[in-house]
C-alpha cells in the first residue's frame, strides 16, 4: 500500500513538474514572437522615436556590491540611440528607492550626462518599481503614444508585451537591445525571467492600467 502511495505522489509530482514546464516555454515562446521586427540590436536598422524609455537598474549589483553591467550596457545603449539621432529625449523609468536609498533613474541621468547626453533631454520617473509600472506610466501620466524601449533583449521582449496588451493606445512600439553581459549569474536571470514571463499574463488581467 505504502508503495503504491508513494508512486502516485511521484507521478502526480512529476505531472506537475511538466506542466510548469510546458507553461513556461507557452508563455516564453509567446512573448518572444510578438517582439518579432520590433526589437534591435544594430543602430542603422531602428527607426525614430521621439522619446527612448530607458528601463531602470541599479549601477551595482545587490549580490556582492560589485559593478553591475547591465546598468553599463544600458546606458551605452541611450547614448548610441541619442547620439545616432534615433531618439531625442530619454524618459528614465526606474525605482527611485532601489538599494539601501539608491535611485535607478537619477544614477542612470548623472551617467548619461558624463557621456555628453543633455539634461534638458532627460526626464526622470521614480514610479517605475516594475517594468509594467514603467511602460504605464510613460502612456498614462507622460503621454507618450510611441517610444523606442531600452534594456536587454529578455527585458524589452517582456516590456514591449505589457505595452501592447494593457489597452494603454499605444503605436509605433519598438525597442533597442543594449549587450547581454556574461554574469556567473546568467542563469539565475534567465530562469527568474521564465517566471516573470508567467507571472507577467496574470499581471495582464488584474492590473488596472487607467490608475
């Protein structure tokens, strides 16, 4: 008896282990192919938008305290689109309250500004404590209708979902990838943005996106 338990809650165990599964790669594989020739990694290949949404990050990393690349990549990113012409403000979108007092926006801006970027062309969101936060509040307190999304690849596949599918009136979305670093924590990344991506459909019916 006590073997014919056990080898039900195994089964039953492993029924579920695949189907977490399955719904994670449904959901990935979603997300991915609705940023189909939206998304791009080569400057000469993005067309204009007026403002480039710049999704926030801390300038170090929470595990370690060391140089957080992400936040480098990002930043050279803005700075190719702004100086290429291809974008002529930059909304920065981010926690302002990130890590033990540090703002993602106002470390991003004062980087941006060593690297020639012109602080009447920066406007700072403090709001975006998550990337649905951000994609909302560019459309719904900013007012921008059509803006060029800026973060890595994994990231903007995501932000540019939410942005389609919130009822938000929105056009002309595309978004630009800055580089992938190579972190020892790679993939701890990718399998916490598997989940993001499940989570993300939720979000997509209980958020209100007129608040």
């Amino acid at each position: 008896m006590k073997k014919v338990i056990k080898t039900s809650v195994i089964t039953i165990m492993m029924v579920l282990l695949i189907a977490c599964l399955s719904l994670m790669l449904i959901c990935n594989s979603i997300v991915a192919n609705n940023a189909k020739g939206k998304i791009f990694s080569e400057i000469d290949s993005i067309g204009y938008n007026e403002v480039g949404l710049l999704l926030g990050t801390a300038p170090n990393t929470r595990i370690g305290n060391r140089q957080n690349y992400y936040f480098y990549y990002r930043i050279r990113a803005t700075e190719e689109l702004y100086k290429a012409g291809k974008i002529k403000k930059i909304l920065i979108s981010g926690d302002e309250n990130s890590l033990d007092g540090v703002s993602e926006p106002e470390c991003m801006r004062d980087s941006l500004l060593s690297h020639g970027v012109d602080s009447k062309d920066i406007i700072l969101d403090g709001k975006g404590y998550r990337t649905i936060n951000s994609v909302v509040r560019a459309r719904n307190v900013y007012g921008f209708r059509s803006f060029t999304i800026i973060s890595q690849q994994f990231h903007n596949e995501r932000a540019l979902y939410q942005a389609e599918h919130l009822g938000l009136d929105v056009v002309n979305l595309q978004a630009y990838n800055a580089i992938n670093p190579k972190s020892p924590w790679r993939l701890r990344i990718y399998i916490r943005e598997y989940l993001a991506r499940v989570k993300m459909f939720y979000d997509l019916m209980v958020y209100d996106a007129d608040e």
